[in-house]
C-alpha cells in the first residue's frame, strides 16, 4: 500500500502537505482559499477553474503561481508543499497543478515547453517548484525534494505517457524562443532519480537527440550534460551526429559528451568518417584522433585521413605527423613562481580601531535612512491596501560589541573559516559602497579585509567566486597600492576555508558587475594564469554560459610573456575554425607566435572554404604583408564566392591593385552557373523585374541582369552588410547614375520586406489582447493611469486606440538577407542615410540586429552624408548598442582610410551642394538660379537677374524640364542637409572644446574655415594658435575667411601652428571679458556659452577620485532633470532591474569618453518623482564587447571637460531646489 493511503485523515494527503497548502492559500482571500483548498483535497467539479486566470484577482495570481522568486514569505510555504509532495497522492498533485495552470491562463510567455494534450498542467507544477526554489537551484549542488517518480505519476494519472515531460524537455518550444535552458530544464536534471529517467526513457528520447533545428540540437545535448558514461553510451550514435555537425555551436557542445562515452562513441564515429559528408568525415576523424581510447583507433584515424577523397580531410594527416614531430622538441614549461603566503597576524593600532569604528557609524547612517524610507513606504502602502505589507521590515543598528568582537578577530591571528555559500548579513547591503573605498587604506590589509568580508557575507557569490563588493575592494587596492596578486587573493581564499581557484576564475570571467583582476598589470595577473594554465586551456573556444565573458580566457593568456606550445597548437583550430565570436581573440593572442605569419598563409591553401575565408580575413586584419605571394596563388586557384571576395579584401588591404584581379568574362561565366543552381531562398521576395537598367561606365553596354543576380546571391550568402573587395570594385565600373539607383532600390526594398506589416486579422487579435491587459492593470492599479489619455476607456475602445500601431507592427524580418545591404552599400549614395535614419529612429527599441546592419552598410557608403550619420549616432543615439556599433564602424572608416576619427569627421562634412562661396547653382537648362546661405544659415534664392524670389518656378516651354525638376529636388535636400549638417557640427564643435581637440592650422584652415558651411559656424567662436616656440595667439574668423584679434587687427597663424577653441581654462580673465565685449560688440551669437562658466579647479586631494559629489542630495523633480540634461547633451543611462535607472551619459567618441550624471533614480515609465542629485564620473569605453567600462581618475579627465561636466551637474541642480540635509528621506529610493 502506498504510503500516502497511510498517512493523514483525508484520503491521498498528509498532515505535512495540507498544513503546507494552508500556509501557501494563507495571503489568498479566504472564499476562494477554501474553494481551492476543497478541490485539491477532495476533488469535485472543476467548472470554476478559469475563474483564477489572469486578471481575475491581480496579487492573488501571482502568489498561487509562486512568481516570488525564493525571497517572499510565502516561499517557505512553497518549498515545505513541494518537499510533502513525494507521500501525496498522484490525484491531489495533479489537481494542485489544474489550479496553478488555471492561475498561469493560457499565457504563452509563461510555459517552456511544447503543450501536452493541449495543456500545460504538469509544467505549470514544474514552474511553480522553480521558482520557489531559485536559491537551491542556483548552487552548484542544490537539488529539489520533487522526485521524477512523482512526477511520472502524475503524469501518468492525467493520461500523458511517463516520459512525456522529458520528451519536451528534450527539444525547443516552437511556439516561444529562448535563448539557454531557462527554468525547467536546469530543475527537471536536478530532480532526484533523473538519470534513472533518462535511462528508462531511452527509446523515446533519441530520436529527439539529432532532430530539428540547431536550438532543438543544443537543448539536447544540455540536457545530457553530467550524465554518467553508462547514460550516454545509451545515446552513441546521435552523439556522434552532433559532434560532427556543421554548426560549431553544437559540435562544441556534443564533443565532451562523445569524449565521455568513451569507446561506445567509436564505431559510430568511424562510420561516419567513412560514410559521411566531407566536413563529417574531418570532425569524425579529429575527435578519434584526439581521445582515441588505444593507439588502434589513431592509427586507423590516420589511415583513413590519408585515404580520403576530400583535400581537407586528407590535410589531417599531414597536420598529425607535424604533430607528432613537434612533439620530439622539448616545450619549456611556466614559471608560476613561489605560492604567496599571507601573514593573518594584525597588530591593534588606533587606526585600525578608527577604521572599523567609522565604517560602523556610516553603516548605522545608512541603515536609519533606508529604514525611515521603508516606514514611508509602507504607510503609503497601507493607505492603499488597508494592511501592513509583509515586506515592512526595518533593520537593527549594527552594535558596537560586533564592532570590538570583530576587532579581537583580526588581531587573533587567525584567518576566519567561512562558508562555500553566500551568507550576506542583513547589515550587507548598507556598507557595499564603504567597504572599496576602506579597502584603498593601508591599514586595511589583506587579512583585514578578509575578517570584514567575511564579517558580512560578502566573500562569494551563489556560484562560488567572488563577491562583487569584495571584487570591488581587490580591485580599488591594487589600483592604489599595487596590490594584491590574483595569487594572493586565491590564497587568501583558500586559507579562509574556501576554494580560491575557483573564487578567483569565475570573479575574472564574470560577465556583470566588478571583475577582480580587471585593468591589473600583468604581473599581477600572470603567475594566477600560469599556475592555472590547464584550467584556462580547457576554455579555449568553448561556448561560455551566460555568467562568463567570452574574452576572459583570452585576456588572461595575454598576461603571459610566452604561450607554451600545448596553448598555441589548441589555439590555432580556434583561431580559424571556432565559434566566431572567439576567432578574432584567439588570432590577437597568437600574434606574438613567431610562426604565426606562416602558418596563417598556409591556411590559405586548406580544402575548407571558411578555413581560407578565415585566414584571409586575419592577414587583411592584421596587415600581414609577408602573405600577398599565398594570396595571389589562392585568388587565381579559388572558385568560392565569399572567400574569394575575402582574399581581394585582403589583397587590397595590403595595398595590391585590385583591378588587376577582375575578369568581367569570368563573371558572366559564374553568373551563369548561380542562376542555373538557383538563387538563395532568402531572397525569394525580391522583385527582380524592378531591377533597373545598369551599365559599365566604360563601354555603356547593360549589365546581364543575371550578373546583377549573381552578386546578389554572393552578398546574401556572405551573411554581411559590409561588401567585400570583389563586390565593391565590380559595382565601382557600373555607370554612377546607374549604381546609385541600383543601390538605392536595394536599400529601399530590403527596409519594406522588414518592415512588411502583419495582416489585419493577426493586428486585431494583438490589439485586444493588448487592451484587455491594459483595462486589467488599469482596474488594478488606477493610480498608475492617472495622466494616460486611455484612462477610462473600455476593452473596445482601447482595442480601437492600439489597432494602428498593432496594423504596423512587421509580420517577420529581413534579417536572414541582410548580405542584400552590402550591395546598398556599394551602390548607394546620398539618399541612403535618410532611409537608413528613419529606421534607426523609429525602430531603435525593437530590431536591433537590422539597425546595426543598418549601420554597417551605412559605414561603406561613400557619400558624407552617410559618414556622418554614423559619426552622429556613434556619440548621440539613444540606444548603446547602436552607438557601439556606430563608434567600432567609424574607426574602421577611419582606419581604412588612414585618417584619425576626428579627421574622417572632419574631411566628411557635406556641402549640401554648395561651393566655397556658400552658392548652389540650380540649372534650368538656358537659366541658372542661385542659393546663397546667408549668416543666419538659411538659403537665399535669386532668380538669373539677381533678384530675390520665395521659390523656384513652374518651368517655361524653353527651359529643360528635367535639370528643372532636378534642380527642384537639390535645393530641398539642401535646406533638409544644412538644417541637419549645422546641429550636427555644432555639436561636435562643443565636443572638441570639452576634449580640447586641436587642429594643424592647415587642416582647421581647409576642412573648416573654408567649407561653405562651416565658416558660418566657426565665425561665431574664438580661437587659439599656438606653436612650440611662441606664444599663443586669439583670433576669430570673418566672412572673407581672414582672421582677426580682439582689438580688430589681422592675425596672422604660422602653417605649423596647433589650432584649437578659447576657453575660461586657457585665457586669462581679462582676455575672457575683453572677448565677450567683442562679441557683443559685433552682435555674434556665440554658437555655445565659450566663456563664463568658470573653471572647476581640482583639488590635489580629490585628484585620484573617481567621482565628484560637490552636488550631492540636490533634489529636482525628476522631469525638469530629464529635460535640462537632454537639452545639455545627455541621453538616459541604461536601465536595470525592473526598468530602474540612476544616471544620464554623455559620450565623448573622440576621446572614448563618457560622462556620467548619477542620481537616485527614476522608473521606467518614468514618474515625476522627486530625485536627488548624487555625482559625476567620467568612463573609458572598454575596447573589447562584453568588458567592462573603466572608471577614471579625475586626474585623468581632460581640464576643460572636466570644467564643462561640473558645469552640467551645476546647470542640473539649479533646476531644483538646491541642497537638501535630509535628501535621503525625501527620494523614494
């Protein structure tokens, strides 16, 4: 009998189980507690069941599905119920799960898994253990007290298969995309008895092994992860499958799995290297040759190698004996260096003492401020909900005997033994931002620190390695001391009882938050890596988990002076064949390799396309010129599109002439041959009948609209927005007209099959069920919608308010033809970057991967106008990601083209078709009207006679209509390009005033002073130049391009001089007032306040601060902050956590520069809340993606940016009303 029958009064349930369920229904209102507490129990008529969904009973829902994350109350609740579960009948389980999927609703958002039945009962169970037990799960060894046993009886009790629940799990949903396992999966392998599952399930679940698309692949393969070499054997074959597989993502995955199965993998191995495709066979191959269980298997991995058919297979041969004969010379290992030994004995002295006992009262400070903002808040809460939250808890005062104890600690001699888990205390919280700064105090040694973190918990994270705080506190220490060592940490670790290897490693890859190690010096990193270099080998080209950086191993093998031979030979394969995102790292840290050169050339030669695409591509990067011999052989030998196109980039990198490699008969042979095969299916859509005509300049014949398919396909196939040299060059011979229509369309078409709307019937059901969510929250929490202009609306009425956004919503993407923008980007011109503008500024928050295309193409676009809307959304844009883009495209502009950022800004600026003088002429044919930009930077139109007219005329019989419609559409598109090009330019003017920017007079000379635009601009400013021997001279421009002093008289600038803007910082204060009178003498508008600011002087003492808080606790209504800073330049800081952000950025791309406004905080959607100001601090842009930003010195910070920065957050405080003693009680955070 089972024991659930023995148990209890009421059939099927314990004691346990119901004292749990009561707990958990205790917050619900008690008719509908009961209702739910009869059903589970008794059973009985579940027809009342869809009255929990959704928006029935707001917070009630959200408890019963357990949506409260291990930290609630009601979470004991929960992990009490789920631990009972196990001696509960299968019946009242499966009845406890209709209630929770009732409370989920039909909510696809919700649910992971594949539906079974049409429902998702059991999942709902499943989701409601996960999150309740996020804490158990986040250990590395946490387990659940729920049993697969128990599960598959319930399943079986609701009529599903047992193995149901793993099949689904064993592949993706299709009906919602994650990216990783989310919550389910990592719960379903921690469940006790699931490798027995696993095993018992076997049959149904291997034909999901291999199957469907490369998420469903990579979920498998997960899911097997940790399983015991017996499990897996059970699974050999579809291992060997996707160990082999074409995508590197999933063979990354597959191959330790293969490895472990050990010699169950070899027979399905050796069939597939025999019977399978070319690049099956070479994996096959490399993974029998590389953990071969017995020299057999090496030895018929090398036969085979040498027999086969394919030239990339047959290479492994040769590359195996190179091996083996590198083998035979010695290898000289690391040094890692004596193991640093930590000396625990702290002397009591009386800084010491002040040390602990300051960091106590700033902690007590803290904690009544954060506990007077907890009581206002739940007084608010309560006037609203009728009760106390059960969130309303304040914090004691640390006292001052866990003060003194703590001192009689560290003075022990004694290092402290501490705790593998998190165990923050409560107080934790309230001394994070005290603790770095502590920690740069002599007296706050390594063991000190070690006692405090200790103290408070804060020595790891849930996954072992180091605590942010203590990252922070290593990382401020080193940075002022010059200690410790990553080695010295791990120590330290390691004698306080706790894995410090591993404490150090995951802190270094950490993807979030401080990272100790991070802007160290190498010595201070290098014996860590070389002691450990086993253990960051190992992670060379593998896929890293959400929580690691992708650079981290790679940066630390940079630290070392010498790469040993077994780093450089597991390096090279990930260099050329690893997952992309790890290619160019490893090609960075093999540069110093002395046979890198050579070997990279011989890649050129290899029988795999990407292999040859690869290498070509890291000798154009990195400017190999010694490989232009391999190149030219390659080129002549090549019949692949894309590797081709990749050898000419390569070609031309290194300064070859690339005409000579074209062959126009060639392409109209291969042209011949795509079109044949078929064109991609990415580009079904296109309407190639609206192809326009092209011709070759040359001989104006049209070009085959064959031909024109053909480069398409090869672009699409590229997967790039940026075109290759082949590409490029072949559209530079069409007729320009011709090109810049071609691309244009191009572009155009490419933004419409992205943008293609859905249909009507899919934008009306979006539209209401985005009003019934609406009306829902509105009803529930009406305060919220107090000032929405839908307040009070109805579901119907809200359905008609959102249908016209719903109508425009894209059906798809064009993502997948993105190779389409390279053509634009060879062929377009002018028009591009209005197209490419709109999208980026309307579609900015929602297609991210198409607007960095975008941007891209744009980069390649030979027209100003492009360049400097690149340039433009590299330093303004709203969304970082975008700027980003824009920034590492601007500088690979600028690279390309042998120009400094700022030179390409500066050698790009458009004229709007206007000559030096300032005159666009506008021709009818016989008769040619002119435009003239005035000072105030409108365009004065004058017909042929000279006289002023309001526009342009309908055209006379006599005139040429179309120069005359022409004409028409030039003098629109230069006022749109003048309005556009001087608020670009003034801004970057101010920009290179804040980062005292200069200019060779030459260049300031031509590029600025003469430009038929920017005269205007730099008139209205005043200027220095200086040279090494003499001393700087002020002037102003004047219309005729001459300069001029303040007194009036001409100023002459030497050719060699250094040109850059006045300001308070640089002048003397009788030369700053005797500047502004001439101004206002000359009636100049100055295009920005020049002078008068005043200058931030830095105190010596404050010169290694990273921050400056000379307007801390000044409040201001959060709205009027958000005006003035967008006004001064700042766009909002990205947002956290529930949409929480605290600061407003700057960035200053020139210098790689951001400035930083920090304040308490607002909401997203934002609420006009009172905020408090708190500081500036100025950021360095990290130079590898994913790598954190580093904070600067105000030393470090340039004087007049500096200046101007104190100056913004002194504009931003005068919004409000100024300081305030008691601003802590007065934000909301």
């Amino acid at each position: 009998m089972a024991a659930w029958f023995s148990r209890g009064t009421q059939v099927g349930t314990t004691k346990e189980f119901r004292r749990a369920l009561d707990a958990v229904l205790a917050q619900v209102h008690p008719p509908l507690a009961g209702k739910i507490r009869d059903f589970v129990l008794s059973g009985g008529d579940s027809g009342w069941l869809p009255q929990l969904a959704p928006g029935a009973f707001g917070q009630q829902q959200v408890l019963l599905t357990g949506h409260i994350y291990g930290i609630h109350p009601q979470a004991g609740p929960y992990q009490q119920l789920t631990t009972a579960m196990g001696d509960v009948s299968p019946d009242v389980l499966l009845r406890w799960a209709q209630v929770v999927e009732a409370c989920f609703g039909p909510s696809a958002w919700a649910f992971e898994l594949a539906d079974l039945d049409g429902g998702h009962t059991v999942e709902s169970l499943l989701l409601v253990v996960a999150n309740t037990h996020q804490a158990q799960l986040q250990k590395p060894s946490g387990t659940v007290p729920l049993a697969h046993s128990t599960l598959e009886d319930v399943l079986a009790t609701g009529g599903s298969p047992r193995s149901s629940i793993l099949v689904r799990a064993f592949h993706q949903n299709p009906q919602r995309y994650m990216s990783g396992l989310g919550r389910l999966r990592p719960l379903l392998r921690r469940m006790p008895g699931y490798e027995d599952a696993v095993q018992r399930h076997a049959p149904e679940l291997r034909p999901h092994v291999a199957a469907g698309d490369v998420r469903d692949r990579l979920v498998a393969a997960e899911m097997l992860q940790g399983l015991s070499r017996e499990t897996l054997a059970l699974f050999a074959d579809e291992l060997a499958q996707l160990a082999t597989a074409s995508g590197a993502q999933v063979r990354e995955v597959a191959a330790p799995l293969v490895i472990t199965c050990g010699s169950a993998a070899s027979e399905p191995l050796r069939a597939l290297a025999t019977n399978g495709k070319p690049d099956q066979r070479l994996q096959a191959l490399r993974l029998l040759w590389s953990h071969a269980t017995d020299e057999e298997d090496r030895a018929w991995a090398q036969r085979t190698a040498a027999e086969d058919r394919a030239a990339s297979v047959q290479a492994l041969a040769v590359e195996w004996a190179a091996e083996a004969s590198a083998a035979d010379e010695p290898d000289i290992p690391l040094e890692a260096g004596p193991r640093p030994v930590i000396d625990w004995a702290v002397t009591a002295t009386p800084a010491l003492h002040v040390l602990v006992t300051q960091l106590w009262e700033d902690a007590n400070r803290d904690i009544e401020r954060t506990n007077e903002m907890t009581r206002r808040a739940a007084d608010a809460w309560a006037a609203q909900h009728g009760q106390r939250p059960a969130w309303a808890n304040v914090t004691a005062p640390m006292a001052a005997a866990d003060a003194n104890d703590l001192l009689r600690r560290m003075t022990s001699g004694r290092p402290p033994r501490a705790s593998n888990e998190p165990k923050p205390r409560v107080e934790a919280h309230h001394v994070r931002d005290a603790l770095p700064k502590l920690a740069t105090s002599p007296e706050a040694s390594l063991p000190v620190l070690g006692h405090l973190l200790h103290h408070f918990g804060l020595l790891v994270d849930w996954r072992g390695g180091l605590n942010h705080t203590a990252a922070a506190c290593f990382n401020g220490r080193q940075r002022a001391l010059a200690e410790p060592s990553l080695s010295q940490v791990a120590v330290l670790y390691d004698d306080m009882g706790l894995d410090g290897t591993n404490a150090v490693m995951r802190s270094w890859s950490s993807t979030w938050g401080e990272r100790v190690g991070q802007g160290w010096p190498r010595e201070a990193v290098a014996p860590f890596v070389a002691e450990h270099l086993d253990a960051f080998a190992a992670g060379l080209g593998r896929q890293t988990d959400w929580y690691s950086r992708t650079d981290a191993v790679y940066e630390a093998l940079s630290a070392l002076d010498r790469l040993p031979r077994q780093v450089t030979e597991a390096l090279w394969p990930v260099a050329l064949t690893g997952l992309k995102a790890h290619r160019r790292l490893a090609q960075d840290v093999l540069r110093a390799t002395p046979d890198r050169d050579a070997r990279v050339a011989t890649a050129l030669a290899d029988g795999k396309g990407d292999v040859r695409t690869e290498a070509a591509r890291w000798i154009a990067r990195d400017h190999i010129s010694s490989a232009v011999p391999a190149l030219e052989a390659a080129f002549a030998k090549e019949k692949q599109d894309v590797a081709k196109g990749a050898l000419l980039d390569a070609l031309e990198a290194l300064g070859q002439p690339v005409e000579t490699y074209l062959d126009r008969d060639r392409l109209a042979a291969d042209a011949a041959k795509t079109v044949a095969k078929g064109l991609p299916k990415d580009v079904d859509w296109f309407p190639w009948d609206a192809l326009p005509e092209v011709r070759w300049a040359d001989n104006g014949q049209l070009v085959a609209p064959i031909t024109l398919q053909h480069l398409f396909a090869q672009a699409v196939k590229a997967k790039s927005p940026e075109p290759n040299a082949l590409l490029r060059r072949y559209c530079s011979l069409f007729e320009p007209a011709d090109r810049e229509r071609l691309g244009q369309l191009v572009l155009d078409t490419w933004v419409a099959q992205d943008l293609r709307p859905v249909d009507r019937a899919t934008a009306e059901a979006a539209a209401a069920r985005q009003a019934s969510s609406t009306f829902h929250w509105m009803q529930t929490y009406p305060q919220h919608f107090k000032d929405d202009p839908t307040y009070g609306l109805s579901v119907d009425q809200l359905t008609a308010h959102f249908l016209p956004g719903a109508l425009r919503q894209p059906a798809g993407s064009a993502t997948a033809s993105k190779g389409l923008l390279a053509v634009a980007a060879a062929c377009a011109g002018e028009r591009a970057a209005a197209t490419a503008s709109r999208y980026l500024q309307e579609w900015y928050g929602m297609r991210a991967s198409q607007g960095k295309a975008l941007i891209a193409m744009l980069a390649w676009v030979d027209h100003p106008s492009a360049t400097q809307l690149v340039l433009s959304v590299g330093s303004r844009f709203r969304t970082k990601s975008f700027q980003d883009e824009a920034t590492r495209q601007a500088e690979a502009l600028a690279e390309r083209k042998g120009w400094t950022l700022t030179e390409l800004a500066d050698r790009t600026i458009p004229t709007a078709g206007l000559d030096e003088d300032g005159v666009l002429r506008l021709s009818y044919g016989d008769r040619t009207f002119t435009a003239a930009l005035l000072p105030d930077l409108s365009l004065e139109l004058r017909n042929p006679d000279g006289k002023k007219v309001a526009s342009l005329p309908t055209p006379r019989q006599t005139d040429d209509e179309g120069r005359a419609k022409e004409s028409k559409k030039a003098l629109a598109a230069a006022r749109k390009e003048v309005k556009a090009v001087l608020k670009l330019q003034a801004e970057r003017l101010y920009e290179a005033l804040c980062t005292d920017r200069d200019w060779s007079f030459e260049d300031w000379d031509r590029y600025l002073n003469h430009h038929p635009l920017m005269h205007l601009l730099v008139q209205r400013l005043v200027w220095t130049a200086s040279t090494s021997d003499e001393a700087p001279v002020v002037f102003r421009p004047l219309d005729d391009h001459t300069l001029t002093d303040v007194d009036d008289t001409e100023v002459v600038v030497k050719p060699d001089a250094r040109v850059r803007l006045a300001h308070d910082s640089n002048l003397s204060p009788d030369d700053v007032q005797a500047w502004q009178e001439h101004l206002a003498d000359y009636e100049v508008s100055p295009l920005f306040q020049q002078f008068g600011k005043g200058i931030y002087a830095l105190d010596e003492a404050k010169a290694d601060a990273r921050e400056i808080e000379d307007f801390r606790g000044s409040l201001v209504e959060a709205f009027r902050l958000r005006g003035r800073a967008t006004r001064l330049g700042y766009t909002r800081g990205a947002p956290g956590d529930g949409g929480w952000f605290s600061t407003y950025e700057k960035r200053f791309p020139t210098l790689g520069l951001t400035s930083v406004v920090s304040f308490s905080g607002n909401s997203l959607p934002e609420e006009n809340r009172t905020v408090a100001l708190i500081s500036l601090s100025f950021e360095r842009r990290a130079e590898q993606a994913g790598a954190a930003t580093t904070t600067l010195r105000l030393r470090e910070v340039p004087e007049v940016l500096l200046s101007e920065a104190w100056n913004d957050v002194r504009i931003l405080a005068g919004e409000g009303t100024g300081p305030d003693p008691d601003w802590e009680k007065k934000v909301t955070y």
